[in-house]
C-alpha cells in the first residue's frame, strides 16, 4: 500500500486523511475544517439526505454508482462527495476540472484500476469545464466500475455533460441553503473547540447570527469564512456585533454569473414578473442584475422585445418607452441609466398585456412554412413598367382611399385567412370594434357589388 500511496499527489493523500477523520489543520479556513465526516453531519439538503430517500439508501448499502451534484456554490457538493468517500471506506480522488488535462485523468484511471482491493471515489469539481473528449475518457471506467465518479457542478448539467455520461450517473439538485440552516450552522462552528472557533470563547446573539445569514445568499462556506475573518479581528472573548459584521455586508457581492445558469434564470424571473403584472417582482429582478453587473444595455434590449411581445397592441406607447429607454442606456450609462429602467420596467409590468400581433404572426409564419404558397393577387400587384400593365397587374385594385372610412371592401389574399385574434384588453378592444366594423362594410359593399 505504501508503493500505491507514493504513486497519489499531495493533494490526494491530504482527501484520504481528511476521510479517515483525522483532524483537520488550523491553518484550514473555517469551513473546510468543519466539512462533514459523514452524510449525518451534513446540514441542509433534507429534500435528498432525509431518511429514506435514495442517495442516504444507496450509500448506507454502499451500492452508488456515478453520481452528479447540480448546486450553486456553497451548497455542500464537496462536502457530501468527501463524507460518502468516508462512509464507504472509499479512496478519494479529488481533481478541479479547470486545472486537470487528459495526462493526469489517464493517471488516475491507470491507478484505480490496479486498486483492486479499494473503491476509488473519483470527485471532479466544476465537471461542466471538461470538454467532451475528456468526459469520454471517463465513461469505459465508469462503465467497468473502475472508478466511482460524483461530479459537481453550478451548472445545468443538461447542457454541459454528455448524454452517455449523464444517462449513467444519479443526479441530484442541492438547493441554496436557507437561512434558519446557516444560522445554526454559524451557532455551532462559534461552539466547537475542536474544530471551530469555541477555543476562542466569541459570543453572538441568534439575530446577529441570522443577520450575517442573510447577507451570504445561501452560500454555507462563504458565512463561515466571513464569521472567521469577523472573529480573528477581534480580541479573544469578544463579542461579535451587528457592528462587526458591517463590514461584511458593505462589501457583499451576491451570486451571479453575467453569461451563465444564474443570468438566464434571472432574466426569466424578470420577464416572467413583468408578464405577469408584478412591477414589484420585476424591480426586484430588475435590481439583482445591475447589482450582479449585468449590463443595462442587455437589459434595455429586451425591454424592447417585451414591449412588442407582451404588451403589443393592448398599449403600443410601451415601445417607444423601451426604445427611448434602450437610447437612454447608450447615452447616459451606468449608474444613472438604472433610473430610466426602472421606469421602463414599471411601466412595462402595469402595462395592459396582450400577445395578439405576435401570436399572428406566429400563425402567419406557420402558414408560409406549412403551405401552399398564395401568390400575389393581379389587382395587387405592381404596375410599374410597360410590362407590367400588358399583364393587367392592378387593373382592377380599388383605391382605399377613395371609399368611407377607407374601406374598398376589395380582398387582399386570394385566400383570406384570419391570423390576428384580439383580445379585450387595453387599447386593443377599440382596434377590436374598428376591425369589426370595417368587417361589416367590407361586407355591405360586396354584398351591393
């Protein structure tokens, strides 16, 4: 074993330590002192680690076989990857996707594969960052048993891991944690002298402790290194106030990634809200993405595909708003131009809704595609040109504008086909009653014809 072990890098052998429970270095930050030793310890995450449900089942029979760990960041991936690895007895292998090559992947499959008289657990961090030939390397082993892989990653594992990959591993969404799990996580890590900071004897009330909560996003590891940095600058004893953690929160950043998971879910929610009549909602949406430094001008655009999309002729003054809006943005920038949409997005979210305009012309693109193609009628078409008029092109087209209300009663398909169905909503039911109107004289005067 000990020619095997030579064979493993550093940061192998500190994974195989730490699994066999011992005791963690004081140089460690805080919260990867206090990892879990085993799936009991692990806080949160009750919507998969609580009795009976499958993946406590399938490690208590140590029956796993890949799995895949779909969270945001601080959510506990590692953590339960490490405490399996310890639960099963199982050698632990743990490799960020960013920093490892194909060399170092072939390595570790060589080895585990002469390790016949151990399970490797193979952990790669940030799995979405392997390309497909290096999440190929990985599947005759995961097929064979070789190695048992557990993957975690922050994003939609639908779109970054392959489908022979994917279709072999257990997935399981950890969700952020929530507030009250943070809390008392904080609680304890003040109390535990082995571990944590109880040597140190800091105190801090439950609202403290909820208040810096609150400020880490459901981010587990970030509240913990944020209470040891909050403790080591205070004298021993001393307590931690809402003083001490102001700090921490003058300088929060929250989660979000401008071209990722939480960009597009983020617009959706905000699109969504709007949609949905929530000027509120979408404010608050609207206020996450210029805080996470998404850019306005993004924004700004899609305010002008909404004013169209979801407003349309119900208020056909929102899109000159979004485009005024949109200029507003290229013009003044950051931080001003967050005040110009923030007026855009209440306007758009109080905004009479219909999708009528783009609903037809859904239904006209399906006709185009799904055929027969009409063709221009002859009283439509031009008459330009000597040609043109030998071949009676708008001979009999009857001038619109030489009937009341402009209504000739002439067709303008040779096969008319209904594709705008209006709605009574805003604006859009007095163009309903025009229409209906127009439809009633388009038929007296074919009717006198």
């Amino acid at each position: 074993m000990d020619d095997q072990a030579s064979l493993f890098g550093a940061e192998e052998e500190v994974a195989l330590r730490e699994c066999d429970g011992a005791a963690s270095s004081k140089r460690q930050p805080l919260a990867a002192r206090l990892r879990p030793r085993s799936l009991n310890e692990v806080v949160g995450q009750e919507h998969i680690l609580a009795p009976g449900k499958l993946l406590p089942r399938l490690v208590e029979s140590n029956t796993f076989g890949s799995l895949l760990f779909y969270g945001p960041p601080g959510c506990g991936k590692t953590s339960m990857a490490e405490a399996i690895a310890g639960e099963t007895k199982s050698r632990f292998v743990r490799i960020n996707a960013v920093m490892s090559n194909v060399a170092e992947l072939r390595e570790i499959l060589s080895i585990a594969r002469r390790m016949e008289d151990k399970d490797t657990v193979l952990f790669i961090d940030e799995i979405h960052r392997f390309n497909k030939s290096q999440q190929d390397l990985l599947l005759p082993d995961v097929e064979a048993g070789n190695i048992r892989l557990i993957g975690a990653t922050t994003h939609n594992p639908g779109f970054y891991v392959n489908a022979p990959l994917l279709s072999r591993s257990h997935l399981f969404r950890l969700n952020p944690h929530n507030v009250d799990t943070i809390a008392a996580a904080l609680s304890r890590a003040l109390t535990d002298e082995e571990r944590g900071l109880g040597e140190r004897k800091h105190s801090a009330s439950a609202r403290v402790l909820e208040g810096l909560a609150k400020l880490s996003d459901g981010d587990l590891r970030r509240a913990l290194n944020a209470l040891e940095v909050i403790a080591m600058g205070l004298d021993e004893g001393g307590e931690i106030t809402d003083e001490a953690i102001s700090v921490f929160a003058s300088e929060r950043q929250i989660r979000y990634d401008a071209d990722e998971d939480e960009h597009y879910d983020t617009i959706s929610a905000f699109i969504k809200s709007m949609r949905g009549g929530s000027p509120d909602a979408a404010l608050y949406w609207l206020a996450k993405m210029l805080s996470g430094g998404e850019d306005p001008r993004f924004i700004a655009r899609r305010l002008v595909i909404f004013a169209s999309e979801d407003v349309g002729l119900a208020d056909s003054q929102a899109l000159p708003l979004a485009v005024a809006t949109q200029q507003a943005c290229e013009f003044v920038g950051m931080p001003e131009c967050r005040i110009n949409l923030a007026h855009c997005v209440s306007y758009m979210a109080a905004a009479p809704k219909s999708n009528s305009a783009y609903s037809a012309l859904g239904k006209a693109m399906a006709s185009i595609q799904q055929g027969p193609l009409q063709e221009v009628p002859l009283w439509l078409r031009d008459s330009g040109g000597k040609a043109s008029k030998r071949l009676g092109n708008a001979e009999d087209y009857e001038y619109s504008h030489s009937f009341p209300e402009n209504i000739s009663g002439q067709e303008f398909m040779e096969k008319p086909i209904r594709f705008l169905e209006l709605k009574n909503v805003g604006e859009e039911t007095e163009i309903a009653k025009r229409l209906a109107r127009w439809e009633k004289l388009k038929a007296e005067r074919n009717k006198d014809a």
